[in-house]
C-alpha cells in the first residue's frame, strides 16, 4: 500500500491511500526502493563485518593464548568448527508462469563458521549461494541467488543423548535469518535484495576427532521478495512468498586444540571415565609386587628382595648407602665373611646379577657418589676372588632431558666405574660397558624415585 502526503490550505498535513497496484505512484515507488536497496547494503557491509570477526577468531581457535587472569575452569572440548557444503536446489515458489527448474536443479553450496557455547547450543555465520536455469522445454533463463545468514544451532544428538548408543552419529538443528539477493541478465537485469528467515537440519557422521561427514536439508522463505527466483517476473505479494529449498552433503572441519569438539562431547562419559580411571589406579597402586608391606602406589623400591627390612617408602634399609640392604649385608658378614669374602660363588653372583648391588649418582652427573662407592668394591673383591670370570657395567639415567643425552650420560657414567675398577686392579679387558640409556621403570615426576634409577649395575660372567 503506498501513500501520499498533502498539505491543506490550513497548513496541517494529511495522509491520502493512492492504489494498491505496484506501478501507482512512479516516483514515490522509485524513492522507496532506493530505500530498500540502501537498507540491505548496510544490512549486508554488517553481516560482511561479522562474518570477517568470526573467520579472525576461528583462526585463532587452535592458538595458545594468555592472560594475566588466571582461568577457573578450561573447557574440555573445541568449540570453533568450519562447514563446507555443496548440492541441489528447488525453488517452490515465486515462479514466472511456464518458467521451471529441474526437480534437483544444480547448483547449490554454502560456507559457514559455527562456535558453540556448550556441547547443545551454538551459533553459525554462513553465506550461501545457488544457481537456477531452466527446465528441459521450458523458456530459458539463469538467475542467482546468494545469502549470508546468522543462526542459533542446537546439538539434538546430544539433547537427546545419542552418546548413550552411538558416538558417531549426530543431528544438528540450526535456524535465524538474513538477508538475500537475486540477480539476473536474462529477466529483470539487476538485483533485487530481500531479508529472510532459514531453518534446517544437519546428520553428521564422525570420521575421526578432526572430520565429520554431513548430509543436510534446509527450508528458506524469503521476505519482500519483488521478483520472483527466474526474474523473469514480479512476485504476487509484498510480505512473504519465495520459498527455497535445499539439499547438501560436506564436510566439517574442527578447530581446537583439545581431543574431542563439543559436537561429540559428553560429559556424563567423560566424568565415567575419569571416575574409572581413579579407581584403576587406585586398585594398581595398592598392589604390593614385592611383598614388604608397602603398596606399590607408595613403593619407591617396588622390587625389594624378600624378607628384607624397608622404611615406610619402601626402600631396602641401607644405613651405610653401598648399595646393599643392611640385612643382607650382615648376613652375608656373619655367614660368609667381610663383603661376601667366603661365600659361595653361585650367592655373591646372585647378588649381584639380581641388582644388589648398585653405584649411584647426582642428577646429570657422571661421577659416583662417595657412598656408592662400596658397590664398586664389592665387585672387584669378587673379580679378584674369582679370575675367570668377567662383568658388564651397565650404565642407567633418568627421564629428565633429551633421551640421546641420557644415553651417553649413561655411557659415562659406566665408563666412570670402570675406570675406577681398573685403578683398584681388574684388567679392563673383562670389563664391558654397556649404555642402557632411561630407566623408565619409576615415576619420572618423582625426585626421589628418579635418584634411585640414576645408576650402574652389574652382570658377571
């Protein structure tokens, strides 16, 4: 309905209906197309500006970022995702009589940019774009259609909590408005721009943490849409008439530096699978593998011989630290003699291929601690007892560093205590070094149990 504005004689204004018919009024309809045009230009530089915002922080989804402020809670799953889609369209309404496309008329595609507030609700940016020609024996024409939508998403999958029987299928629901625009040469030869409102559903296959497979269908309904989608003809109303649909496959792709994206996060699972993996340690780690009444979650020493006395970390007892628990040591004083001197063979060679006896050392250091030392001591009295036989150094190091690194220190170090052998009088020739590198047997996060690793032991033969 158009009007026109008249001023009486008595200078008061009135409002006068003219016609209803769209070709009434030239000049006024003229002006306010201009209007309308000039309206969706801005409509469209702002939707351009935030489409460009959102593309910058998706990009900026995978980066480490900081803040002086430190974060109470981080979520557990990504939240930034890109959509790319390509397939048909059917406009089913607002057609030029005798006009038609196919019933899957190529071509259709759309782009988007979806973050979602949690793993149910989201919002999506998308521009879209579709081609019509003609059917086969209908009069020709191409016109195109392009979009830029703003939309709220709901994850239905997890609403109604798919993850209890599947957790590779997903529908996503997705609706909003935005503004559109028609352009032809064949027809009208310009443009002609309208707002409308989009709704659809999106099926999502998982891949992997990274991919989805998406298959979707969504319904378009145009507002002030002037010509209709062949632009071959005007629309028959002023309010809501074209109707588009369309039907897509795609891929999305997830950003984020965590494992899973919130299209696929569950977190009444995931709080499952922690509460397990609490009760799987705890179970392990009351474990007590050697026996000496202390579980191996507290056990720094968790291969301690048999019947040996260990303190309440689990360590074998060893006042004098020469690397052999103090109980065995007396024992073997009483039974054999000073440092084994009189046992048999086949009991000091036990000993000391079971592990007994050991050289320990300072963090990066190549140098025996003074303690240790006995260690050394107790296998050359050995090697001189026993002429014929031989030993393997075996060097160890710690996780603490770049694992090439460990391995020449533990070469060092086994180099270290055979030099020391060699100066108290065993040839070097029955001495054989061995770089055995990391242990990685104990806690690397543990100070303590890092310290017994960094050693040499034996291997005679």
């Amino acid at each position: 309905m158009y009007f026109q504005i008249l001023r009486q004689n008595n200078g008061n204004y009135v409002r006068r209906d003219t016609t209803h018919s769209k070709n009434a009024s030239p000049t006024f309809a003229k002006s306010l197309n201009k209007s309308r045009i000039k309206f969706f230009d801005i409509m469209k530089k702002k939707l351009a500006s935030v489409s460009l915002l959102l593309l910058a922080f998706a990009a900026n989804a995978q980066m480490t970022t900081t803040s002086t402020t430190p974060s109470i809670e981080k979520p557990e799953y990504n939240k930034w995702s890109i959509e790319l889609n390509g397939g048909v369209n059917k406009p089913t309404r607002a057609m030029t009589p005798g006009y038609a496309t196919e019933s899957l008329n190529l071509f259709h595609g759309d782009l988007g940019v979806r973050y979602m507030f949690n793993p149910k609700f989201g919002v999506k940016l998308d521009v879209g774009y579709d081609q019509f020609t003609e059917k086969d024996n209908t009069p020709d024409f191409e016109s195109r259609y392009v979009r830029a939508s703003l939309q709220g998403v709901i994850n239905v999958g997890r609403a109604l909590n798919f993850e209890t029987w599947t957790n590779t299928i997903g529908i996503l629901a997705h609706g909003g408005f935005g503004v559109s625009q028609i352009s032809t040469e064949t027809g009208f030869g310009g443009q002609d721009y309208m707002a409308h409102g989009i709704a659809g559903l999106t099926g999502q296959i998982k891949l992997s943490n990274r991919v989805a497979l998406t298959g979707d269908l969504t319904g378009i309904i145009n507002g002030r849409q002037n010509w209709n989608f062949d632009g071959m003809g005007n629309t028959t109303t002023d309010s809501f008439d074209g109707i588009l649909l369309n039907a897509s496959v795609g891929l999305t792709f997830y950003l984020g530096k965590n494992e899973k994206h919130a299209d696929w996060y569950s977190e009444e699972n995931e709080r499952l699978n922690k509460l397990e993996d609490r009760v799987t340690t705890i179970e392990t780690g009351l474990i007590d593998s050697d026996k000496d009444g202390v579980a191996d979650l507290y056990d720094l020493e968790p291969n301690t011989i048999a019947g040996v006395a260990v303190n309440t970390k689990g360590q074998s007892i060893d006042n004098n630290q020469n690397g052999v628990p103090d109980e065995l040591e007396s024992y073997l004083e009483k039974t054999y003699g000073q440092n084994g001197k009189g046992a048999t063979n086949s009991t000091v060679e036990e000993l000391i291929n079971g592990g007994y006896v050991n050289v320990y050392f300072d963090f990066n250091s190549s140098k025996p601690t003074n303690a240790s030392l006995s260690g050394v001591d107790f296998l050359v009295k050995y090697l001189k007892n026993n002429p014929g036989k031989s030993a393997d150094i075996v060097g160890y190091a710690d996780e603490i560093g770049k694992t090439s690194y460990n391995t020449e220190l533990s070469r060092k170090r086994a180099e270290a205590v055979k030099k020391v052998a060699v100066n108290a009088g065993i040839d070097a020739s029955r001495l054989n070094v061995i770089a055995n590198g990391e242990d990685t047997s104990v806690n690397k996060n543990s100070k303590e149990a890092r310290q017994i690793v960094r050693r040499v032991t034996f291997q005679v033969k």
